[in-house]
C-alpha cells in the first residue's frame, strides 16, 4: 500500500532537462514589494516559497538559481520584510515570501506581515503553487500548522518541502516523514507529494526545478 503523502520519486530525464533549462539562464531580482499595490503585473505563473525564519529559503532560492547571493540569508530571523520577486526564464516569478515564526519582530510589524501575506496569497490569480519550507530537523511545528491553514482558507495548492535532510540521520528522517504525513493529512490543500532536499549537498533539487518547470 502507498504510502499517504510520499516522497517525490526523481523525473525522467526529459523532465530533468526542462528543469534545468528553466534555471539555467539568468535569474533577476524584480522588486520587494510591502503592499498589494506594489505587485508586478500578473502577466506569468509563478510560485511562492513560505517558511518559517532559519529555515533555510533564501538558501534553497540560492540553490535552484544556481547563485550563491540571489535571495538573502540571515542569521537574523524576520529579516525579508518582503514579498521579493525574481524572474525564472522567460515565463515563471519566483516569490520569497516573508519569514514567519520571528520571535523578536514588533507586534506591529507581525501583523503588518501577516496582513499582506494573506492578502497576496487570497488575491494573486497567477499563483500556481505555494511550497512551504519544513526543516527536517524538527517537522511541522504550531506556526507551520498556522501557515497551512492560511492556504487551505485561500484555496492555494501548497507542497512540502523538508529542508536540512542531510542534518538528520536516516532513521530519524522516516519518523520526521511520519510526523509531517500526519500534519498534512488535515489540510484539503496539500499537494500530495512532500519534496526532501539538502541545498548544501543538492538533494532533491533537480527534482524541485522539474516540478516548477512542469506546472501548468
């Protein structure tokens, strides 16, 4: 019996190299955007990346574009105050959502996040597909589980993505799966399929690109 939620299997070669292809041109920064009036025009597909601060986004961003400073990494949580968009080839936006789960930002600026995160993900038609950063170490935590049913509300087909799977030994890696499994099992949502990657080691990362370059 398959399990719920599996593991995302590698693609065929041919679905390898339109990942690639997709990633393998220059990849820009378009904007940082603090409200909905600042969004560029909707005139591609594009998908969002959402997690919680130190989970390794702007690293894994890094990895896909092949570029070591694209998106920003910090060791301060709650820095990317932003929706930050970057173009892939010539018909997809990569979006950096803010990071949530930031213990020492002002409530202010919390909530000011939180208010535009709903609103883009509510109001944005060329949304294809949200992937949600789960890092391997710890699994889906209250806030991830928050994040969740934001996008079950606003109708978003949103993916798992467990990051750090090289800091977590093999055995350990199939109880976070399990834990992870359970989690998604309440959320209408979620894409049935959770993506493992490493973006120091490169794991899983071909995979990721296919399936952005595959979506319609």
């Amino acid at each position: 019996m398959q399990l719920p939620f599996p593991v995302a299997e590698d693609p065929d070669t041919q679905t390898l190299e339109k990942g690639r292809l997709l990633f393998a041109g220059e990849t820009v920064f378009v904007k940082g955007v603090v409200a909905m009036d600042g969004l560029p025009p909707a005139d591609r597909m594009e998908v969002c990346f959402a997690g919680r601060s130190n989970v390794g986004k702007s690293t894994l961003i890094n990895a896909l574009t092949g570029t070591k400073a694209l998106a920003r990494a910090s060791n301060t949580p709650g820095r990317t105050q932003e929706i930050n968009y970057f173009t892939a080839g010539d018909g997809h936006y990569l979006v950096d959502l803010p990071g949530y789960g930031y213990a020492n930002a002002p409530l202010p600026v919390v909530e000011k996040w939180q208010r535009l995160l709903k609103q883009y993900l509510g109001g944005r038609q060329t949304l294809r597909r949200a992937f949600v950063l789960i890092d391997a170490r710890h699994g889906v935590k209250k806030v991830d589980d928050e994040i969740l049913s934001l996008l079950d509300s606003a109708a978003v087909t949103f993916q798992v993505v467990l990051t750090k799977a090289d800091k977590v030994k093999e055995k350990d890696r199939a109880k976070v799966l399990d834990q992870v499994r359970g989690a998604l099992s309440k959320h209408p949502a979620a894409y049935p399929e959770i993506v493992v990657t490493s973006s120091e080691k490169g794991w899983g990362i071909p995979t990721l690109r296919a399936i952005i370059a595959t979506l319609e």
